[in-house]
C-alpha cells in the first residue's frame, strides 16, 4: 500500500468521492459515505432539489403488512420478479424487497410527512402489478417529501468537519461540497483505466474543471428525452450514462423502456397521472360503442367497456404497465375504439381515466397533487368528469451494468465493493441509470425504492473500495489531472465552434424531433424488425448530419443550446443502444413486444443484453466480459440469476397469478 494514500493535497482530503446526480439515489451514496466519513463533491445539473425525482407522485414500495393482508418481502420478491418478467437477476430484488420496511421506517423518522391511517399507522395503498397494499406514500407529491428530506440530512453533512485518518480537522474542508449548475463532461481515467475523477462544466460561466477523487458514482437518473416528449423531466437527457459508456463502461438491457399507461399532453413534457389514481379506484374505460361521442357523464355503465377489469378480472386496472399500456394501445390504434372526439368525428387515441364515482373530499386528501396537475393543464376538474388519459414513455428499465455480490442466503452481501460497480474499476452507478433491479418491465413505486436501496449499498461498496485502493488519484501528479481538463476544455471550444460555423448547419432541435419521432413510432409499445430497421436507418443518418449542426447561440455564458447539443449526441448514441438492442431480441418479454414473436423464449433470450462501445459510435453486443475491482479480475456472463423464484410464463388474465405460489411469510428461497 502506498504510503502516501491519506496525503492531503490542493485537490482536498485523500478520502474524497464524487457523486453526479442529486436525485434520490444520489443523495443516499452521498448519506452513506458521509457516515463513512469519506467527502463527498456532489455534482448535479439542476439544484439537487429540482432533480426528477422531485416529480415522483404515487408512493414506495414496502411490505410492511399494516393492513393484515398476509403480505411480506418475499412475497414483494415474487411479485418483483414476476412483474419484470424474470429478466433481473434476483438476489438484487431480494435485498431491495427485504430492506423495504427498514427504508420506509428510516424515511418515517426523518420527517416524511407520510398519510397515515386514523390509528396513526403507515396508510399503504396498492400500486400495479401487486394484489396488496404496498405503497406507502405522501398525498401525490411521495418524490418531493423524499427528496427534500434527504436533502436535509445531506445539508446537515455540509456543515461537518473532515479530518483526515489522524484525526486532524482538515482546514476549511466539509464533508459535502455541493456543485449545482454543473454538467458532467467526461471520466477521467488513469493508465490502467481507472476513473480517478471527472472534467465537468459550469452552466453559467462555461468554465470547465477537473476534479479529482478516488471513486466515482453516477446517479443521473433517465433518458426520456431520447423519446422527445415524455413523463420525464427536460434534464432526463441519459447524457452522462451515453458518455461513460462511450468510455467503455457496458450498458445493459438497453432495449427495455417503460411506457406508462397513463399521461396527459403538456408542450413540454407531458405530465403523469399516476398509478395512485387507479390505486384509489380509479377506472379505465371506453365506450362500447366506437362511434359514441357523447360526453362521459351520459354515458351509462352498462354501455362502457372496462377493458381492463373485463380482461384481468383479478389486477383489473393495476395490472403491470407494459400490460396495461398494451391493452389501451391495442383499444385505440388496432380497434380504433378510442374516446370519440364529438368536433372531429375521430377516435382519438386516449381512454377515460374515472375517478367520478369517488368522494371529492377522499380525492383531494389522497390525490391532491395529480388532480392540480389535470385541472392546471387540461382545465378540467377530474372530481366531476373522467381525465382523458394517454401512454406515455416514463421509464427506462435498462441502464449501465453494475455488478453484485450475492450472500449465502441468496441476498447482497452488503459492503462488498462490487456491489454497483460498473465494468470500469472506480465507476459506481445508481438509481434509474443502473440496469439492476427491474428486469424487463418495472413495478410502480419500486424506483423510488431501488434508488434508495441502491444509494445503501453502493455508499457502503464505494467506502469498501476506497479503503482497499492501492494507490489513490491523489498519488497522480497534478499535470495529469490539467492535461485532461485542457483536452476536454480544447474539445468543448472545438464544438462550440462547429456548432457556430456550420453557416448551411442543421438545427439541433430539428434533428432531436426527427430521432424522437422514429423512437416514439418504432421503439415503444409495439416493435416489428423492418420498423426497428428503418428506426436503425434514420439514427444513422441523424447521426451523420451531427457534424452540421448548428447553434445561433456561440456565447460564453449560460449557452444552453450548447448543452443541449452536446447532450443530444449522446441520446443519439442511447437511442441506438435502444433500437438495436430491440432488434437483436427476438421475444416478446415484459415491456419488449414483438408480435412475431408473441412469447417469451427463455431457452434463447433469458439473458442481459450487454452492450458494448465500439468506436466510430457503433455498439457491439458481447455475451460476456472480465472487470477489475480491486484487484480481483471478475468474469461477468449475461445469465441471469433466478434462483430465488422459477421463471414461468406470466398471466395476469389469472387472479392473483404473481404471488399464487406465494405462502405467506415463507422465505423466498422456499417459494
Ligand atoms: C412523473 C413521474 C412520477 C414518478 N412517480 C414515481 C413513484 O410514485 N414511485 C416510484 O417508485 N417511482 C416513480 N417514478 C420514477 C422515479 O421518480 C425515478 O425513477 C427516480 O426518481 C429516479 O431517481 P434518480 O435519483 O435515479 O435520478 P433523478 O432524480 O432523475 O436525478 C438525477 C440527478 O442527476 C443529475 N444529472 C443528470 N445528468 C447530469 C449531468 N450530465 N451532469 C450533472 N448532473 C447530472 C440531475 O441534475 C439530478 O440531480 C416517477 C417518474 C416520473 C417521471
């Protein structure tokens, strides 16, 4: 070990670890390794408390059975495993599910202001794909109450002391320095291609710096404007996954996005309604009769169609996501049954969402955050007639490749430092820009809880990490560090130029609605090989025209077309991991639906798709791959594991079909 491991230098502390993203999953790594004592630089497009995750509405999972429903972890592990179609690898979703309670009890105590049931316990409510009230929640705003009580501890961090390994106070150092406002530009790697730091812009000044730290943790959340408009945030650009995977970290189960039943438009974005909705009785329907154009209210029961209680008498309308979102796809565009528009005389493609039938005042105490989002944006009061809804792209399901180390009892072994480790010795990834925890398709209101699960373990692997290091970027001469901040401060100018003198150049907005629009059509609900083609096709030659694009803006300050076109490249690249991960999988299997190829084929595609950067922006995809960590060479396959519960093929038309084989409190291994 080398000697000088602990020295301070200019850069700070030798225990100091980067953490991108400010979401919920970042700010429990950086809970985690501040209880560590190791320093955090916390980086992070937005002020941490405007990330995504503020935007998360309906709940998070726990089993904590307060309702006597016989409902426990393992049987969250079945219904887990099961909804996301056994494509995750399983001891993941058990430590998840296992440690649901414990998470829910934590955040109680921190202040979340959660419902509670009028014996003053934790109110849970059900979400898809779970027969059980699981989710606990806070009204319809569960993301803010979380994020801002993390927030809080992490500010509290901001004011403690470092000191280094003798106990000396390191002068003027925190525990958390906070970089908001900052945009991840690129890893830096060292001779033996080991991330001991980052170059990062600030997005008023443009000044581009390099940070040193001896781990690196990415928590930067989605990718839904690779779609154009999507439920997610403008932020949600997947840019700094694109980059470390351009850097050579695998990206895994690329192919794999959640589209959510049901949304509303927005010129922006659009806008969620959550599964809350129909977790609080909301009821999905249509006319029975495709020409009916009357308004909702003069429509009688008996002549609407609850396709989703008719075909999934057990779920009814909370049937998973990729589910429901089918069947509403397969009502308003194969049978044109969707809400009849009375002006044009057309079936638009959208569905009732009803909450009519409810006390108002049950409403706003339980939904009150969604029914102001419906009635600010569609002007219309969802307690007196039904929300007109839509699918929408929410989620991505794929992400980089971490790895795990799996206990005797089938779980993680919890400070192992491969614990989200991705295929780059000292990269970390967490939250929603991990591939771990969801398979192919993902259960509502278990994000929240696999970003918070996720930031408890991986604060523990990094620490693991950190302390086993040999040698630490700190022992890097500091001309090192300035060399990678000039290269990529020379490369930022070299594109801001481009982007300015291409006087014929093509705009970059232009040429994101021209990938989003062929990503939307080709890569969501339904996906056919000759579409995938062309989707395949028309990034590549969106690709092509990159070179030309051209930016009116070339200032020096607060350049936000700049930022936008240097993430659009990167979506670029992501939408090809996407198209061409759905091309290769010739299955159909949770959100992936190929009708030619109707079932899932566990002999040929029970497997993580592995991706794999190989130069010229092309992706490759490998079957299997060796990592360092610390020191120990790991041999990644794709296989899955699913030792803790036997894939079989789902049916959701059958009552209670996830967890029937579920015995109560039953380990899961026994299941
Ligand atoms: C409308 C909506 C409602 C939802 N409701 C629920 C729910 O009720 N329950 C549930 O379980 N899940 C829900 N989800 C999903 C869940 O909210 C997200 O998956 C989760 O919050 C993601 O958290 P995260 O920490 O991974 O990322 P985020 O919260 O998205 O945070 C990402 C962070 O990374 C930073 N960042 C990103 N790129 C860069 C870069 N290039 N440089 C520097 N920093 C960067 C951002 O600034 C941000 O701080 C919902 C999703 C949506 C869209």
């Amino acid at each position: 070990m080398s000697t000088n491991k602990h020295q301070q230098n200019a850069s700070g502390p030798a225990r100091r670890v980067i953490v991108v993203g400010g979401g919920l999953a970042g700010l429990m790594t950086t809970i985690k390794l501040c209880e560590a004592r190791i320093a955090v630089d916390l980086f992070s497009l937005v002020p941490a408390k405007r990330s995504h995750s503020v935007c998360a509405q309906g709940g998070i999972n726990a089993a904590v059975n307060t309702m006597g429903e016989g409902d426990s972890p393992s049987i969250h592990l079945q219904e887990t495993a099961y909804g996301g179609d056994f494509l995750a690898n399983q001891p993941p979703i058990k430590g998840m599910t296992d440690a649901a309670p414990g998470i829910v009890f934590l955040l109680d105590r921190m202040g979340v202001p959660f419902h509670r049931t009028p014996e003053g316990l934790l109110d849970f409510r059900r979400f898809g794909g779970s027969l059980y009230h699981r989710t606990a929640y806070a009204g319809a705003t569960t993301g803010q109450q979380l994020l801002y009580a993390l927030d809080e501890q992490v500010r509290r961090f901001a004011t403690e002391a470092v000191m280094d390994p003798t106990g000396m106070t390191l002068p003027g150092e925190r525990l958390v320095r906070r970089f908001e406002g900052w945009d991840f530009l690129s890893l830096v790697l060292d001779d033996h291609g080991r991330c001991v730091g980052i170059v990062a812009q600030h997005l008023q000044d443009m000044v581009v710096r390099v940070f040193r730290a001896q781990a690196v943790c990415l928590a930067t959340g989605g990718l839904g404007m690779v779609f154009g408009r999507s439920t997610n945030s403008m932020i949600c650009t997947g840019s700094a996954a694109a980059i470390a995977f351009r850097q050579g970290a695998v990206y895994a189960n690329g192919e794999f996005v959640q589209v959510h039943p049901t949304a509303i438009p927005g010129a922006d974005k659009l806008r969620l309604i959550s599964e809350s909705v129909r977790g609080e009785g909301g009821r999905v329907w249509v006319p029975k009769d495709a020409k009916d154009a009357r308004p909702p209210s003069q429509i009688p029961h008996r002549e609407r169609d609850y396709f989703l209680e008719r075909r999934y008498p057990g779920y009814g309308n909370l049937v998973p996501r990729d589910i429901a979102s089918r069947a509403i796809f397969q009502v308003c565009f194969h049978e044109g049954r969707g809400i009849r528009n009375e002006n044009t005389g057309k079936n638009e493609h959208e569905v009732y969402l009803d909450l009519t039938h409810i006390p108002p005042a049950r409403l706003r105490e339980k939904l009150g955050g969604v029914l102001e989002i419906y009635t600010k944006f569609v002007g219309a009061d969802p307690c007196s007639q039904p929300m007109k809804v839509f699918p929408a792209v929410h989620y991505s399901m794929g992400g980089l490749w971490v790895d795990y180390e799996r206990n005797a009892s089938g779980s993680l072994t919890v400070g192992s430092p491969r614990n989200h480790a991705t295929s780059i010795p000292g990269l970390y990834a967490v939250g929603e820009v991990d591939y771990a925890y969801h398979g192919a398709n993902r259960l509502g209101a278990n994000s929240l809880l696999s970003c918070l699960y996720g930031g408890l373990i991986t604060g523990p692997a990094v620490a693991s990490y950190v302390d086993a290091l040999p040698s630490s970027a700190y022992d890097l001469p500091a001309d090192f560090f300035e060399k990678a901040e000039e290269n990529e401060r020379k490369n930022v100018e070299r594109t801001l130029a481009r982007y300015g003198d291409n006087a014929e150049g093509i705009n970059p907005w232009k040429l994101h609605a021209q990938l989003s629009d062929v990503m939307l059509r080709d890569c969501t609900i339904e996906r056919h090989d000759d579409r995938l083609d062309n989707a395949l096709d028309t990034i590549e030659t969106v690709r092509e025209q990159l070179p030309k694009m051209r930016i009116e803006d070339t200032g020096e300050r607060a350049n936000q077309s700049a930022q936008f076109a240097r993430h659009f490249e990167n979506m670029v690249l992501l939408a090809h991991v996407i198209a061409k991960g759905a091309r290769e999988r010739s299955e159909s299997r949770g959100a992936h639906y190929k009708p030619a190829f109707e079932k899932r084929d566990d002999a040929k595609w029970l497997r993580t798709t592995l991706a794999k950067y190989s130069s010229q922006e092309q992706v490759q995809f490998i079957r299997s791959f060796d990592y360092d960590c610390v020191g120990q060479s790991i041999h990644v396959t794709d296989e899955v594991d699913v030792s803790l519960v036997p894939p079989r093929q789902r049916n959701y038309e059958k009552a209670g079909a996830a967890s029937e084989q579920a015995t109560g409190d039953a380990p899961a291994e026994a299941l």
